[in-house]
C-alpha cells in the first residue's frame, strides 16, 4: 500500500517541498501507527514548508506539526487500533516526521485521545495555535486574572493563536481587545464577531516603547514577541501578567527590567512544545467546553495537502488568518 505525503528535502541549500508516494517501510521508527485524517498548517509549518529560519535541520522531513486521525497499529497498551487520537508539539514536523502524511508512525507517548466533544477535524481546527491559546488563558486565570479586572490585551489577533485566544476570552467573560498589524483592517469585523470588544492597531506598536507607558491592559496574551511585547509589558497595570508564547515579530525583547520591579508585572512563558501529557488531557477538554464552537467554524478553512505550499507561502506574507485544516484524503 502507498499513501501521499508531502516531504521536505534539500538541493543546493534551499529547501524543496514535493509530493511523494511511500510506503509503510519508508516511516520512521515508533510503536503507534497512524491513519492521519486532518492536520492542520501553524506557523511553523509554514516557516518549515517555505525553508524560511532553521525550523528543519534533517532531511528529509515530513513537516506538520500537528495531525489527528485513528490508530492503525499499536504495539504500546495504551493504544488499540481504532482509537482516535491527537498530536501536538513534541518537535514533530520540526525533527521527527509529522502530520503531512496520510499514515504516520509516531511514538506513543507523544500522543493523547481525542478528547470527548471533539472530532478529528474539530481537533485540528483548534490544533497546536489553540491548544497555544487555552495554555495561556490557563496561565492568566491560575494566575487570578478576573473579568472585573479590566481589559485583556491579545496581540496578533487575527493569527491562529490570537484568534482562538479572543473567542475564549469573551466566552469567559473577559473585556478584550484585539491588536492587529496596520493594513489589517479587513479582519476587524472578524475579531468582533469572534467577541473583541475594542481592536487597536496604532502605529505606536510599530515603535519602541518607553520603559513604562500609560496603563492600558489587566493582562495581555502575546504571540509577536520584540517591540509588540516590550510595548504589551509597559501598558500592563500594576500586578498584571502578559502571557507570552510566539515570536511572528521577532526573538528579541526590547524592554526594561522598570514593568516587573516598578508595578510587579510578570511575564509568564508559555511553551506547548514539551507539555506534560497529563496537562495536555487537562487543557484538550477545557477547550472541548469552553471554545464556541461556532467560532471555531468562523476561524476555520479546510485545504487540500496539495495546497499546503501555496498557503505556507500566504501566511509568512500575512495573508492568512484564523485557523487552516488540512484533509489529508484529498
């Protein structure tokens, strides 16, 4: 039997993408093998598919940092053929083989059971952005951030990450406001439909800040990193914490050490690469409860894996918004 998958290899020291056709005795090794239905393109995966940055060093690769479908075989007791499971994070798609392939063999202490509520599409219209996204909404919430408390600032909005996190704010109550890029004013009417109370996308963003600027926000989640971050710390009021998980806009951070020791803002990392299996069941059935599901429907578009480059190239151009499912049957 032979399947498609989409392998990343490279001539000349550019990456080159091309559908092939392999074999069960072409996958890696691993003790679950995987039926994969949907996966899903984050922005990794487009940085990994374009050859942009360092995402891949080992070739060839199978990118897709997510996938979810239904085991085939498992030589782990954990698993039984039939089950449907989810994958996320782990370095899949990055340094092990990923989702971009219609069967996967993968380990089984990377995976989790689909958790009850949700489908194999469902789970990868939410996939890793918004398994990001609850991780940092768990963070600010852990951390006593309360409706009553003001508005909650989410940078990138209109990404993946951001447009998971503003639906999950609002449906918990929060006061939102949504940052876009200038030039992104198509997505406003987007963000308030998934529940952004206010959008801001000033020029001022584009800019460094000062150590400390007006207090403006009572948390903030943040997936753009540099000066859009050093910016979300210096407009944190007193006590609040900004959620930090991406770097869209860059790895540096231009700030002072003025936020945390001058109003007690803390900056808490949030990384789903590594999460502990036990919190990644946790966090999969909070979004099961708690993410509309009509605003996973309005973030969502569902791509062929034939389509897979054009989109990667799309979305390292900003042209992508919200969440993109990728059907592995076509």
């Amino acid at each position: 039997m032979t399947f498609k998958a989409l392998l990343l290899t490279q001539q000349d020291n550019k990456t080159v993408a091309q559908f092939q056709r392999l074999t069960q005795s072409d996958l890696p090794p691993g003790d679950v093998l995987v039926a994969v239905e949907y996966s899903s393109l984050n922005y990794k995966d487009a940085l990994a598919v374009t050859g942009t940055g360092a995402i891949v060093r080992q070739f060839p690769m199978v990118p897709g940092i997510d996938l979810a479908g239904t085991v085939l075989e498992s030589a782990s007791p954990d698993y039984q053929a039939g089950d449907k499971v989810v994958l996320t994070g782990w370095g899949v798609g990055e340094r092990y083989w990923g989702g971009y392939s219609q069967v996967q063999r993968v380990r089984s202490e990377w995976l989790v059971p689909l958790a009850s509520g949700l489908d194999t599409h469902r789970a990868m219209a939410i996939g890793t952005a918004g398994f990001t996204a609850m991780l940092c909404v768990t963070a600010l919430l852990d951390d006593g951030l309360k409706p009553e408390h003001g508005p909650v600032l989410v940078t990138g909005a209109a990404g993946g990450v951001g447009s998971v996190a503003v639906a999950l704010l609002a449906k918990l109550g929060y006061n939102v406001t949504a940052l876009t890029a200038p030039g992104q004013e198509h997505a406003h009417g987007y963000l308030r439909q998934l529940g952004a109370a206010s959008i801001v996308s000033g020029g001022e963003w584009l800019e460094p800040p000062r150590p400390l600027e007006n207090q403006r926000w009572a948390a903030a989640i943040d997936s753009v990193g540099s000066q859009v971050l050093a910016r979300a710390l210096a407009e944190v009021r007193y006590g609040g914490a900004v959620a930090a998980c991406g770097l869209a806009g860059g790895a540096d951070l231009p700030t002072s050490v003025m936020p945390f020791i001058l109003r007690g803002v803390r900056l808490l990392g949030i990384d789903s690469v590594m999460c502990p299996t036990a919190r990644r069941k946790q966090v999969w059935s909070s979004l099961a409860s708690h993410l509309p599901a009509q605003a996973l429907i309005e973030i969502t578009r569902t791509i062929a894996l034939a389509d897979v480059p054009r989109f990667a190239q799309e979305m390292m151009a900003g042209q992508i918004r919200g969440r993109v499912v990728v059907d592995l049957s076509k």
